[in-house]
C-alpha cells in the first residue's frame, strides 16, 4: 500500500499526508485533507513550546478549545495570529 499523498497547504508541495484525521471534528478533517507530517511534525514542535509557556491543561475543555484555536490560525483555517511563546532559537548553533 502506497503512501497517501496531499498537496501540503504550508510546505506548497505534494507530500505524505497524515495516516489519520488528528482531531474527531472538522478541523481534523481539513488537517487530513490538506497538510502533510512533515508539516504536523513542526506544528507539534511549536505546539509543546505554547502549552510550555502558557502552561495548558489540556484535560481541560478551556486548554483544548485554546489549542485548537492555535492550531486553526497556524495552519491559516482561522483568522489571527499564533500566541507568542517564550521561546528563542539557539544563538549560531550553540
């Protein structure tokens, strides 16, 4: 069985898609239909440095609806922009 493959609407290319919708709901499903891993990989990355620097509780319906709305505005389903995070890269590859 070959890999399923999406015209990724963050990386512009035909890509591996998710193997699965991540979410039970229709941003699940837009994220299935139009973003490849790789693209998911580096949401994820920055999704950890939000739930660090805010300090989500996703067992929370708050901290869930909180990052969905993250994850709707990183992938540009949803007007705004991302929350700042705490976060700054390392210095010249230190």
């Amino acid at each position: 069985m070959s890999e399923r493959m999406v015209k990724c609407k963050m990386l512009g290319k035909e890509l591996p898609g998710l193997k699965r919708p991540p979410y039970k709901n229709e941003l699940g499903r837009k994220l299935y239909e139009e973003v490849s891993e790789e693209a998911w990989r580096t949401w994820l990355q920055e999704s950890v440095r939000i739930i660090n620097t805010y300090r989500v509780d996703l067992g929370t319906p708050e901290g869930q609806k909180f990052m969905l709305e993250q994850t709707a505005r990183y992938f540009g389903f949803e007007e705004g922009d991302l929350v700042p995070t705490a976060w700054t890269p390392p210095k010249d590859g230190s």
